[in-house]
C-alpha cells in the first residue's frame, strides 16, 4: 500500500501471493490500509481521497474478483481497522 503514516493519500492496493511472489490484484484507489475478513473473502482498505480537498473513504472489497461491494465515505485518517470474528461489523 501507498500513503503515509499519517494515513494520508494512499492510492492502491496489491494483493500478492505469498508462495511464488507473484501479484494477484490490484485494488486501484483503495487507499493505504488494508485488513482481511476472517474468512479471507472481503478485504476492507481505507484512505483513498481522490484530492486534497475531498474525505477520505473506507470500501469493502471481494477478494476474489476485486468488485467494490461497498464505500463508507467521509471517513478521516483511518489508521487501524479490524473485523468482528464472524466478519459482519468492521471496526475503524
């Protein structure tokens, strides 16, 4: 991930896979935080901001298709996120 540790103006996501190194995905402005459902299905990324003027934004993705499934905007400097272990609430 980009930005800072501010959780400032990051742009994007990549998912890699561990074992041969190779990128599977690139979640394009995403931001530069990122945490995995527990069951490995959603990935939730935070920070995107499209200008320096704009909020930034929490979105859930599908890991395995990269499909936004959903966008929580004005959103400010999310620094930590973590799913609830049955993976229905998000916390930020």
């Amino acid at each position: 991930t980009g930005g800072d540790w501010w959780g400032n103006g990051g742009r994007e996501v990549h998912l890699v896979d561990t074992t041969s190194g190779k990128k599977v995905r690139v979640l394009p402005n995403s931001g530069d935080r990122a945490v995995f459902s527990p069951n490995g299905k959603r990935i939730a990324t935070a920070n995107y901001r499209p200008n320096s003027s704009s909020r930034q934004s929490v979105m859930v993705w599908n890991v395995d298709t990269g499909e936004k499934l959903r966008t929580l905007e004005n959103q400010w400097r999310t620094l930590g996120m973590a799913f609830s272990p049955d993976g229905r609430l998000l916390a930020f």
